[in-house]
C-alpha cells in the first residue's frame, strides 16, 4: 500500500514541477508587440536581400561606416557609431585616437 502512495505521491510532484516549468515557458505575447509581429516576414531574408538592404541603408545615409575602424556598429553591444565618444591625443609624431562606446565600455585605441 505503501509503496502504491508512494509512486502516486511522485508522480503528482512530477506533475506539479513540470507544470510549473510549463507555465514559465509559456510566452504570452503583450497587444504592443503584436503589431511588431505581424509586420515580420514570414521567412527569414536571403543574405542577399540583407546585402540589399544594408546598402540601401548606407547610401541613403541611414548606415555610416567609422572612418578609421572600418565599423557600423560597437562590436560588443551594437550601438551606432554616431553614439562613440573619441579622443586624439599624441605629440609630433603620432596621433592615437581613443574610440569608447559608452553604453558598454568596449573600447580601442588605434594610430591614424
Ligand atoms: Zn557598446
């Protein structure tokens, strides 16, 4: 009789945790995004039409490109380079810019 309890009392705690993970995992999607959702295409794009859009975008200005690093975009978090703080510092010889993205602190140092 024991043993019957026991295998039943398991199996209801088995339930009850699964169901919890259930419930968890179960994303129930705000009326905000809704919209957002809807206007996405219903298969992923071709690297070819991205290629198309990005160019799209940097022609028409809405991309640009750093003129020293060769980027659109902080490495590390994706923030627009428009967003970089830099600073020029050197004698004679030299001059090192020191590029900061100040949402994540990625940062590089190079000579121009
Ligand atoms: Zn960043």
């Amino acid at each position: 009789m024991q043993l019957i309890i026991g295998i039943v009392a398991g199996g209801l705690i088995s339930w009850i945790i699964s169901h919890q993970y259930y419930k968890k995992s179960s994303i129930k999607v705000p009326p905000w995004a809704e919209e957002i959702i809807g206007r996405l295409p219903e298969v992923p794009p071709t690297k070819q039409k991205l290629l198309e859009l990005f160019q799209d975008a940097l022609t028409d200005g809405e991309v640009q490109i750093h003129p020293v690093l060769g980027i659109v975009a902080c490495p590390d978090c994706k923030s627009p380079i428009s967003e970089f703080r830099e600073k020029a510092f050197g004698d004679d010889r030299v001059t090192i810019a020191s590029i900061t993205c100040p949402h994540c602190g990625w940062h590089q140092s190079v000579e121009v």
